[in-house]
C-alpha cells in the first residue's frame, strides 16, 4: 500500500462481528463493518449488493460519482477531469450513458455560473 497523508488512519473492522445476508465481496464486507463500528452516517459505496445490505442495516449510502458530482457543484472539482481520471484507473465504471447525463449537466451548471 503507498504511503498515506498525515490526515489518514487506515483501520480494520473485525469482519466476523458482522455477517452479511447478501454475498458480498471482502472490501465491502469490511467497509460495512467499520461502519457500523464507527457508528458511521454514510458509507461510500459503488457496489448493488452492498448498497441493498448497507440499506438493509439502515446505514446510509452514497456512491463515488455522485460524490464527485456534488463535488463539482461546490466548485471543489472540474468534473470532466476527475471523470477522465478515473478512466485511467481500473476502477468499474457507472454506465457510459449515467457518466454522459453527470456531465451534461455540469457542462449545463457551468454555462449557467458563466
């Protein structure tokens, strides 16, 4: 794992406190379980089945594009480059065509703010 800024802490939830109805993957898994842990008020999470599980124990979501979305609204980011960015990654992206309706309507926003 790469080094962390200063402001991070990188902990682990005890998986086998929680066990999930659904079939969920580890990283899910674990992400669900701090959260409850930590009594957290939102989970960011992109994956179905852990959005159901997460709703299912009451634990509010959000996923990372509509983060990013939000983000953009508040003039925290350029949209259009972070979305650029994230497909350089290996991370699985929403559909093309929810990806071209985000962008859109922050194209809209900007021409609006202009």
């Amino acid at each position: 794992m790469r080094s962390c800024p200063a402001w991070i802490e990188v902990r682990q939830a005890d998986i086998s406190l929680y066990i999930p109805k659904r079939k969920i993957e580890d990283g899910e898994r674990e992400a669900i379980a701090l959260a409850l842990e930590l009594k957290a008020g939102l989970l960011l999470v992109d994956d179905n089945g852990a959005i159901n599980e997460a709703h299912r124990l009451n634990l509010p979501t959000l996923r990372l594009f509509t983060l990013l979305e939000l983000a953009a609204k508040k003039n925290l980011l350029d949209l259009s480059q972070a979305v650029q960015k994230m497909r350089s990654t290996s991370f699985r992206l929403p559909p093309a065509e929810l990806i071209a309706d985000m962008l859109e309507r922050d194209r809209q926003r900007n021409r609006l703010k202009s």
